[in-house]
C-alpha cells in the first residue's frame, strides 16, 4: 500500500457534496470560524476535507465514517499539532493549503506534504535560516532562484511534517544533490522517499515525503 498524495483547487474540494462540512468535528468548526477571511477559512475547511479523501482511498472506506483529531506533543493540545486518524491511529496524515489550493496526504507509515505559491524575491536571511551551505549554493547559482528555492522549501517543509526535522533544524537536512529543475521529481534522502512538482493548474509547488514512494491522485 504505497502513500498517495492529492492537490486540488479549495473550490474544487468544496463543490463536492460527499466532501461537505457536516464531516468536520465540532473542533474543526470551531477553528475555521476563527478566520476573518472567509478564502482564509474556505482553505482551511478544504485541506480538512481532502485529507479525509486521501485517506478514505487509501484505506478503500467512505470518508465519512474518518475523524480528523490532531495533537501537539509538546503542550498536549488538540487544537494544533500532527493529525491522525481516530480509527486509524497507525494511518499517517498530512494536509497543507495556500491560498485557494490544498494538498493532502495518506500512506500505511509517517507522511508529510507541503503546498506553496511563489512569492517575489525571498529574503536572502531567509534563505539563510532553512538552508544548509550547498542548498544555498544550488539556489544562488540557478537561473530562477526563488523557484529553485520553493522547491528545495516544500521538500523541507514536508520533511518537518513527516516529524523527521523541525523548522529550527532544517539547515541540518542537505538536499543540495537533489535536482531542481523538471516536474514531477522523485528523490532520496537516506530512506525516505521524495516526490515534488510543480501544479501549473494552480500555480503551486508540491512536495511529499514518506519512506514509501508515494502516488498522486486527481481528486
């Protein structure tokens, strides 16, 4: 059972009548409420909804009967943190939204996805504080260095959500012998798994890390 990742607009997931918000938990709810933009809270509630999806398919069992909880590790709450499935415990789970696109994630062990829309000329301290000397080296040296970068930051990214780094650890992860540049791209690192691409249909970069080699799925 290889993990399986999903992008989609947040419309998209949002049109789909078996993908409604009466599969929330009253938890769920609550926080998307607490957003004052409403595309702010329409990203939110649909990476909500597409992890559920992923999962579903993967597990081949109706999304509906899957709750979403989530737990932090550090301070024991449950409105932040890893997600994971309560009737799935053992089922790893990611999820990841930008601004009107969401990715999700599903796979038998730890899984981790990440989503991002280029923004115009990412600092250089920036760069500095997530990544090691020969990511920074790669990036300088490439033609379109803030592209080069979001791919080098997704991969990151979803490396921290697969648990096997944090933010304040990532100039430690070196992906500098990894390529840049084509769409999809699969790599390794040690024994994980890693597959990115660039989403043309919404302007995005995707990237999925497990230690199986994952799949992608349309929605």
């Amino acid at each position: 059972m290889a993990p399986l990742a999903m992008v989609a607009g947040s419309t998209e997931v949002l049109a789909r009548p078996d993908l409604g918000e009466h599969l929330l938990t009253d938890l769920e709810r609550a926080r998307a409420g607490r957003f004052r933009l409403a595309s702010s809270r329409a990203d939110f509630v649909a990476a909500h909804l597409l992890v559920r999806e992923a999962a579903a398919r993967l597990l081949g069992r109706p999304a509906a009967g899957l709750t979403l909880l989530q737990r932090c590790p550090d301070c024991a709450r449950d409105d932040h943190g890893k997600p994971y499935l309560a009737e799935y415990p053992e089922v790893g789970v990611s999820l990841s939204h930008g601004r009107g696109v969401v990715a999700a994630a599903a796979g038998p062990d730890p899984v981790g996805v990440d989503v991002e829309q280029p923004s115009r000329g990412t600092a250089a301290e920036v760069m500095e504080r997530v990544l090691s000397v020969g990511e920074l080296r790669r990036v300088r040296e490439h033609a379109e260095p803030d592209r080069a970068f979001l791919r080098l930051w997704v991969r990151k990214e979803a490396m921290v959500k697969l648990g096997r780094t944090t933010l304040d650890t990532l100039t430690g992860i070196d992906l500098s012998g990894l390529e840049l540049d084509g769409s999809p791209l699969r790599g390794r690192y040690g024994d994980l798994h890693l597959l990115d691409w660039e989403d043309e249909v919404h302007g995005a970069a995707v990237g999925v890390v497990s230690t199986g080699e994952p799949r992608v799925e349309r929605l």
